[in-house]
C-alpha cells in the first residue's frame, strides 16, 4: 500500500515538472526586430531584462508594425512584444488593438519624441533655408538635386514605417514635392548615402526625429513648420481608407510624440512577471539617444550596451521589476 502511494506521489511530481516545463518552453517571449535603431536596442534592454532579471527566455523577430499589432492581437505567442511604439504615428494601431480589442496593453511611462524634416547646418547657413516652405522653391530644387536629374531629393523615411505616409503627404502639402522627389529607400541605405553628401558639403534633406544618433553624429537643423493644429492635420493610414493618400491634409508640424512599449495581453497570464515589468518600464529619450548612438556609431553591441545601462542603473530597473 505505502509503495503504491510513493508510486503515485512521484507519478504526479514528475507529470508536474513536465507541465512547467512544457509552459516556461512555450512562453518564451518574443519580441519584434523593427527597423529602427532606436527600437532594435529597446528590444534588446527588454530581452536582457527578460532573461537576467526575471530569468525567462526571450528572443527577436523581424517583423513590421502592421504586423506586430496582428500578432499580439492573436495571443500564440509568434510576436508578443512592440517595443517602440511611437503616438500618435501608429495611433489607427492603437485604437484597433489597445482601445477595440482589448487584446494589447501599452506601457504606463513614455518618453518624447520629435519629428521633422532636416538639413545640414551648412546649407542652412549659406542658403537661408529655415523653414519647409523654404523647401518648395527652384532655387532650393538645384540645391538638392544630388544625381543631376533635375529634380532635388527629400527621403522621408523607410518602406512600411507609418510616418513615412505621413511625410508623403506633409511633402505634398507644404509643395516640397513638386520640386523634390520623394525617397523611401532602406535606412541603411539612406544614411551610408547622407554621409557621401555630408563629406561633401552637398545639399540633402530628410524626416528626422528625436531621439536619434544623426544629431550628435552631423550638424543638422530641423526645419520649422506650423505649430501643430488638430485641424489643419487629418491623416489616414491605408489600414483606415484604402484612398488614405488623396483623402488626408497635413499643414502644420507633428505634434510632440510619445513612445511607449506595447504587448500582448496574453503575457498576464503566460508570464505575469514580464507584463508587470513591461507596463512599468519608463524610458527616457536621452538615454535611447545615447545607447543609438554606441550601437551604430561607435559599434558596440547592442546587448552589451544595455547590459552595461542595467548594471549602473539597477535601481531603475528594479522599480520597472516592481521590487522595493
């Protein structure tokens, strides 16, 4: 009898430790690679956090907003984590998912972020180019036209990114386009091409933000727009009209954005400790531009320039951990 109840007893402890492992194995939290410096090294600060601090697994995949949102949204845990969600640029998102579904949660504490056109301080200078109207003018076409075709260039950020819909219409309203071709390519691509034109003491214009390596890499000048007015600006993504281009007006500046870290609802019951930390985390905009700026231009790791941040800022991260 006592043999046949220790029999049942290790029976019934080796089945649970198989179910806890099996749920720790399913729950790894996977967070979406964006495009963006910015939001490659915040994913990197989550996914050491995750792993050192909480002692879960984590793990990157490269994705798009569109599709982060729809992944969250479905709970299976292919994409759980958005970690740099900029409002109100993905705001259609938010409204679908955050305040219509329900089925995904944004972080509590934000950090600012600006957004703007730019150009060197030197073509600043010598031309008297301030503003974006200053953009839309012959005198300004020649200056830009960097590949001799006739037409300058304005690259108003990369494929799938909803700001760049959004700088599509601003160059189009503001009469930057009639005179400036408008680029989309790669990031990567843009910036080895800003560098040429940099060294050269050429004329280039492109969306910029804050906050963002380029400004304590080049000297640059954010061109000024209206101050924003909800009124003048009503913008459409194509997820909201499928016309969103010819139905949307922009006349005056973005308004100052705040980002924050969205994730699946389903992590408050898979893993509660990561859905706490996330809904705690409270960034700040001079340390995202610093880490940008260690990744891309001084070249070190992504992961080690967090860890390092974590080290020397533990009492941060342990009022994002909930721990007194």
């Amino acid at each position: 009898m006592r043999k046949s109840l220790l029999t049942k007893v290790m029976l019934a402890v080796s089945i649970g430790s198989a179910s806890v492992g099996s749920i720790h194995a399913a729950d790894k939290v996977m967070i979406a690679e964006l495009s963006w410096p910015g939001a490659k090294i915040i994913g990197n600060l989550i996914k050491v956090i995750v792993e050192e601090k909480l002692g879960g697994e984590a793990d990157m995949v490269p994705s798009t907003n569109s599709v982060v949102f729809a992944a969250m949204d479905g709970g299976r845990g292919d994409i759980d984590v958005h970690p740099d969600v900029w409002l109100p640029n993905q705001q259609a998102l938010v409204d679908e998912y955050v305040n219509g579904k329900n089925s995904v949660s944004l972080s509590n504490g934000f950090y600012e972020g600006r957004t703007g056109f730019c150009i060197p301080q030197y073509m600043s200078e010598k031309y008297g180019i301030k503003t974006v109207y200053d953009m839309a003018t012959p005198e300004a076409q020649e200056l830009f036209d960097s590949d001799g075709d006739g037409m300058g260039e304005i690259w108003v950020g990369g494929a799938g990114w909803s700001s760049t819909n959004i700088n599509k219409v601003k160059a189009r309203d503001y009469g930057i386009e009639f005179f400036h071709t408008v680029s989309t390519e790669d990031e990567a691509i843009f910036y080895n091409r800003l560098e040429t034109l940099y060294k050269k003491e050429k004329g280039v214009a492109f969306y910029c933000y804050v906050p963002h390596y380029v400004h304590a890499l080049y000297d640059t000048v954010l061109l000024e727009e209206p101050e924003y007015d909800p009124t003048q600006y009503t913008m459409y993504q194509p997820k909201n009209k499928t016309d969103w281009y010819e139905q949307s007006s922009i006349m005056t500046g973005d308004p100052i954005k705040n980002v924050r870290i969205a994730y699946s609802n389903t992590l408050e019951t898979r893993t509660p400790d990561v859905a706490k930390f996330l809904s705690n985390i409270n960034l700040d905009s001079a340390d995202v531009s610093n880490w940008t700026y260690q990744v891309i231009i001084e070249g070190k790791n992504a992961e080690d320039v967090v860890r390092s941040w974590i080290s020397e800022n533990s009492k941060t991260v342990d009022k994002w951990l909930g721990i007194e």
